[in-house]
C-alpha cells in the first residue's frame, strides 16, 4: 500500500523514477549499510592518490561490478571528487544488453534511484542532446536491465550527499560507436561542459580489482 501511494505521488509529481534495479542483489540495499561500507572504503582509499595533487577530479573511471567487489578499487576514484565543484555528472557505461551504434540517452526518466537518495536527470541537457539526432534512447525495461550505469550511482549519492538537490545527472549508455560517431558525440558532449564531472566505467577496470 505504501508503495502504491508513493507511485501515485510520484506521478502527480511528474516524476518518472528508474529503480534502483541492483540493489540487494549487486550491492546492499539497506540505506545505513550501504553508507557505511561506502564510507569506509573511501576512507581506505584517502588521502592517496588525489589529495597530494589537485583539489578535485574532473572525471573518474571505475568498475561496474558487485560492490563487493569492485567497491573498493572505485573508491580510489570517487574519493578524488570535491562535490562543491559540480552541478552536472554525465554517467557513462557500455551497454551490456542491447545493441547500440552510438550512445542511448534515457526516454523517460526523470530520476534514478539509489538507497541513498533520489539523482535527478538533467532534462535541459538531455533534450538539448536528443535535438542533435546523435543518440537514441533507452526504454525503462532495458534502462533497468543494464547495471554499469547503476553501480557508479552509489557511490555518487553518497559524495553528493550534501548537494543532492542542485546536482544533476546525464547518464549515458555507451555502445559500438566507430572514430566518426565518437568524435561526433564527444563534441556534442563538449557543449555541455560547464560545472561538468565526468563519470564513467568499463569493463577493462576489472583487471584493478
């Protein structure tokens, strides 16, 4: 019951929220767990490598498996972010579940969901995006199908914690794209630079885990 009225506020609201699809299986989905562990892995992963040489990251990248696993050598990256510096986070992973020649915005979400809190989608962004007819466009069902977007969540609404209402998010799945699609996207991307923190995760990582 209390679930149904949340979805009834939620669309009166106009929001339409991607679930947290992973959690309790991929990672904890108990709120104080989950910070808990989160925390203690940053605090691990400080104050090497990022403090001895600049104040922030300008973009990460991590792995995208369980956070049993991979939680700890993500740290590393996290760790390096000052969340006073940023207002958008592009989120980037490969798409693992559908085919896809160039990257894939999100059709419909307005927010994805972590235990930790609520990540709103930047809709200026995205709609700018979507007029280039660069990118094509991920359903829910599939959106929530595909883990390497999500496992990097976490972790961001965990640095983010204190400034999860200005700070928003471009998620972004990434699929075969040829030299000629990737220099196309990426200068597209470009356009949205200001205040911007890229966040991203491959498959490759895993070797660091």
């Amino acid at each position: 019951l209390f679930t149904s009225v949340q979805v009834r506020l939620q669309l009166l609201a106009g929001m339409s929220i991607r679930r947290a699809s992973h959690a309790g299986s991929w990672y904890s989905n108990d709120r104080h767990s989950l910070q808990a562990q989160l925390s203690d892995w940053l605090g691990h992963a400080l104050p090497e490598p990022c403090q001895q040489h600049q104040p922030s990251a300008v973009a990460v990248i991590s792995p995208h498996a369980g956070l049993a696993y991979s939680g700890p050598t993500a740290a590393f990256s996290f760790a390096c972010i000052d969340p006073s510096r940023f207002r958008r986070v592009f989120v980037l992973g490969p798409s693992h579940h559908v085919y896809l020649s160039s990257c894939a915005l999100p059709s419909k979400a307005t927010h994805y969901d972590t235990p930790l809190g609520k990540l709103a989608v930047d809709l200026s962004c995205v709609q700018a995006l979507r007029q280039t007819g660069m990118f094509e466009f991920f359903e829910m069902k599939d959106d929530e199908d595909e883990h390497s977007i999500e496992m990097q969540l976490p972790y961001l609404a965990h640095v983010f914690k204190d400034h999860l209402s200005s700070v928003k998010i471009v998620p972004m799945v990434v699929g075969n794209l040829d030299d000629q699609t990737f220099q196309s996207v990426g200068g597209e991307v470009v356009q949205c630079f200001s205040d911007l923190l890229l966040s991203a995760s491959c498959d490759r990582c895993f070797a660091c885990c």
